[in-house]
C-alpha cells in the first residue's frame, strides 16, 4: 500500500505543479499585456508633452504679438487728439481713433 500511496501522491503534486505552471503562464501573459499598455500610455503621455511644449511656445509669440499690437495701439492712441471743444471735433476724433483701432486710415 505504501508503493501505491506514494504513486498517487506523486501523481496529484504533478497535476498541483502542472496547474501552477498554467497559473504563472498566464500571469506571465497578463504582465506583457500590461508592458503593452504601459508602453502605449507613455506613447500618448509622450505625444501630449509634445503638444503642451508646442502650446507654450505658440502661447508665449501670442503674448509677445499682443504686447508688440498693444505698443501699437497704445502709441496710435496717444497721436490721436481732439482738436476743439466742439462737438464736431469731437466726433471726428472718435472716428479717427476706432479707424485707428480698426487698423484703417481714412
């Protein structure tokens, strides 16, 4: 009886290897399939940073363009004067400063 229960016994911890080695492939399968994903992820976080750097760079002309038109205006604003108290004058100045904010000349 010893010869036999050993046999089983022997037989059940290879069917108990053969399962955990199963059990390891397929968590072996579950870590590349998240290697892929991580890799994927890093690839679009890379591709935003990209576009965030681009962002900053058309942000920042944007900001020196507004400032240069502010000078601008801000200089085209100051040569515009009202030339009288009457109200004639007046309107006319108005005029001349929105051609000016316009960007037109008359």
């Amino acid at each position: 009886m010893g010869l036999v229960a050993a046999g089983v016994w022997i037989m059940l911890l290879r069917a108990e290897v053969s399962g955990l080695e199963a059990e390891v492939d397929k968590q072996a399968a579950h870590i590349e399939m998240q290697k892929l994903q991580i890799s994927a992820f890093v690839g679009a976080v890379d591709r935003q940073n990209a576009a965030i750097d681009g962002l900053r760079v058309d942000m920042k002309q944007g900001v020196a363009d507004v400032a240069e038109k502010a000078k601008t205006v801000e200089t085209r604003y100051n040569t515009v004067k009202v030339k009288d108290d009457t109200c004639q004058a007046k309107l006319e100045a108005y005029e001349d400063l929105l051609r000016v904010f316009a960007g037109r000349d008359k």
